[in-house]
C-alpha cells in the first residue's frame, strides 16, 4: 500500500491555495511521476488525518475530486486506488504575489482560467516582505516546480531580490508587472513601463487637466511603487508646462481648489474622497482625481473614477499563454486611461 512517506505529500500552510487542491495536486505529481502506479492503495482518510494533521472535510473533498476526474476509484470496505494515469505531464506553477487586490485577482483569475486544468498553481503572497519572497522561493526551489511566476515590489530590501531569483533557472522564470534590472538569461517576462506609461497617459488627459491650475501626485515615502512613476509625472510636468508637486502624505496637505491629484494607492484614494466630502469640495470640479489600476468600484465610486491602468487581465493571461506555447520573450503590457466624472 502507498503511503505518505512512499510519495511527496506537500501541504503549505503559507500557500493561498487551498489544502484540498494542494493535495489534489501532490497525488497527480505522484502519478504523473510514477511515485504511484495504476492500482496501487492511497492511504485511509482517517490515517492522513493523523499524518497530515488536516480536517476530514479537506481530505475527503480532495478525494471527490479526483473521484471526479477518474483519476482515482474507491472500492467499499477497502479503499482509495489509483484509476489511471493522466496524459503528459502538466505544469507545476508557482505564483508569488506581493499583496492580494482586486487587481491582483484579476490576474490571478485570468492566469487559472487560461491555464485549466492543464497545470497545478501553488499560489503565495508575501506582503511585499522581502525575506518572506526569500523564504519562500527557497523553499519551493527545492520542489520540482516547472515553472516560477514572480511579481517583484518590495517596501525594503528589494536591492537584494536579484541575488534571490538569479538562483531560479532562468527557462523557467516568467516575470510579471516589474523588470528585474540586470537579470540575464533566457527567461520571459511581461511588464509595465511605469515612466512611460503614466507620462502617455497624462498626456492623453491633457485636454482635461488644463481647467486646473496644478497637479499633484501621491507618492508614499515608504512604498513599494516604482519610482519611475514619479519620474514619468515630473517629464510630463515639465514637458507641457504643468505645475506639478509630489506629496507623500495626503493627510498632511493642504485640499486646494484647482488642483488634479494623482493617487497611486486605494487608502489614499479614499482618504481624499473622505476629505473632500467634509471641506465639501466638489471632486470632478474644484478638484479632479486620477486613480491608478482599474477596478470595478471604481467605475461607480463617485459616479466614475478616472483610472490610468495595465490591463491586468491580460497581464495573467499572457503569462499562463507564455508558459502554455514555451515562449522567452519581453513585452510591455499594454497601458489604458478610463476618462470619468472625477476628472
């Protein structure tokens, strides 16, 4: 009888992929990897229980599955079997973000949804936490993932994350959102030109932002945005004449009238909406608003929030496309505006 030793079992509790799934994935390793062959037994629920230290509930629902997909057959009074044996080897993802947002889970979304079934996500988040991003690829470089996923924004400490992903090989890295300066290889990567893009953008707003008298963006001194963003907004600033300063605290400054005011992060965003509401300034008219990345709320928040924005669902879908048909290449994702009512 197979047993949880027999074959690698791997149940990451700082994994946002759900135990069921984990374990769903690590019996179709096992198969697709010969650990198990057709016929042989997998061990009872009630000794996973033990060996595992997990509910019923997650191990029964990841054995329905399989049921499901007649990957595995249960034999009353005697067990779990292993059916058959799927065709070809699929994917093994691993998929690290730096925080969870609705932009995010677009990505996420749209990332699963091209893949299918074709593949196996361990999905993590590591908060933007440099040493947790360390720990974690670590730690998963010594499973046998056929390829890594990187988003790469980090509050401190991203100076040595290129130390950390030189050590994936470079055939199976995909880079997303961010370049990762200096890394060599032939890896693939799809990303923002966050200088080029907000400098294009605000330029396609310039018929809009000319009613006011000064534009100023929100820029947190501790942020994990990249600041070319800042760099992008001073060109622009400069280029077409436009009186434009940088705060790092909404908090602290003053609401002018006649001001447009760039927001890089949603509590900012908020923040100023809430200020607005109480000095009773009208947004859209004594002050406009640009909000960057594009969510739904946002196409009602206000009755509309002008967004400057990557196309986030292409984003996931062009990297699961990428890992799909084996391609190496670099290309920037494309960037939108969403003109609304705020501005």
């Amino acid at each position: 009888m197979a047993t949880p030793t027999d074959w690698k079992i791997v149940l990451d509790d700082y994994s946002k992929t759900p135990k069921y799934l984990q374990l769903v994935n690590s019996i179709r390793h096992a198969i697709e990897d010969d650990l198990l062959q057709v016929g042989d037994r997998l061990p009872s629920v009630n000794r996973l229980l033990v060996e595992l230290d997990i509910s019923r509930v997650t191990i029964v629902r990841a054995y329905d599955l399989l049921k499901k997909k007649q990957i595995i057959e249960s034999v009353p009074g005697k067990g779990y079997y292993v059916k058959a044996k799927e065709n070809g080897k699929r994917p093994r993802i691993l998929l690290l973000f730096n925080k969870l947002s609705a932009h995010k889970k677009i990505i996420y979304d749209a990332f699963s949804e091209t893949l299918g079934e074709t593949a196996s996500i361990n999905f993590h988040i590591y908060n933007n936490d440099f040493k947790l991003f360390k720990r974690i690829i670590q730690q998963c470089l010594q499973e046998d993932y056929t390829h890594y996923v990187l988003i790469s924004h980090f509050l401190e400490g991203g100076e040595h994350a290129l130390d950390v992903i030189r050590q994936i090989p470079p055939d199976r890295l995909v880079i997303l959102d961010k370049k990762v300066e200096g890394l060599g290889g032939a890896y693939a990567s799809i990303y923002q030109d966050f200088e080029r893009d907000i400098f294009q953008a605000l330029t396609e707003l310039r018929d809009e932002l000319v009613r006011y008298d000064r534009l100023t963006l929100i820029f947190p001194k501790h942020t994990y945005h990249p600041r070319s963003i800042r760099d992008g907004f001073l060109r622009f600033c400069a280029e077409y004449a436009f009186t434009g300063t940088i705060v790092p605290d909404i908090t602290k400054s003053a609401l002018q009238p006649g001001t447009a005011f760039v927001c890089l992060m949603e509590d900012d965003l908020v923040t100023l909406i809430k200020r607005a509401k109480e000095q009773e300034v009208r947004v859209g008219h004594d002050i406009g608003i640009i909000s960057y990345n594009e969510t739904v709320m946002k196409e009602i928040l206000l009755d509309g929030i002008t967004t400057v924005s990557t196309d986030f669902y292409l984003l996931g879908k062009t990297a699961a496309s990428f890992i799909r048909d084996g391609r190496k290449e670099h290309i920037a994702n494309p960037f939108h505006v969403k003109l609304r009512n705020s501005l």
